[in-house]
C-alpha cells in the first residue's frame, strides 16, 4: 500500500489562472498545472529561494520540490513553445494562514 500524499504548504494563489494565446479560444489545448506547481515556480523563481528554502517553506522534501519545480518547468515550456494555453488549478496543498511564516 503506497504512503499517502503529504499535503503541500501554499502560501499565495495566482491572481490570474488561464494564461494563453486566445483565452476565448476553446479549441486551444490545455495544459494543467497544479496550484503546488505554482508555488515552487514562484519561490524558486521569483522569491529566489534554493530547493531547500523552498521544501522548508512548502513543507515537504527537498527531492520532493525538485519533481514539482521540474514538472511545473517542462508544463511552462510546453505552453510556449507549443501555443498551448495554461490553467493553474488543482493539486495536493494547503493554504497557509501567514502565522509563523517568514
């Protein structure tokens, strides 16, 4: 029996959640990126924390936000480079409540 999901720490949703070439669009393929996905994106890449920061913020193992940091990367690249349209939505996390929290 596998080990159940530990419930990521997010500490600030996306303002926005469809980025795409033609939002109106319906035609335009999906690619889904969960809201932890998100988080690692934005710590590591905005807030510039390392992986180790960032596993300590979000509450999970630094392997662990390596696996989510890469998959959010190559769900990016996707987008880009393939005109796909991206949705933030989803995913195994918990909204923080700010108390403690640096």
């Amino acid at each position: 029996m596998p080990r159940p999901r530990k419930r990521r720490r997010v500490c600030c949703l996306p303002v926005n959640n469809v980025f795409g070439p033609d939002v109106k669009n319906l035609n335009i393929e999906k690619v889904i990126m969960s809201v932890d996905e998100y988080e690692a994106i934005r710590l590591i890449d905005i807030e510039r924390f390392t992986q180790q920061e960032c596993s300590e913020k979000m509450n999970i193992a630094r392997t662990t936000v390596q696996s989510v940091y890469d998959s959010a990367r190559s769900k990016l690249a996707d987008c880009l480079v393939n005109c796909k349209m991206l949705v933030i939505e989803g995913g195994d996390y918990q909204l923080c409540d700010g108390i403690g929290m640096t």
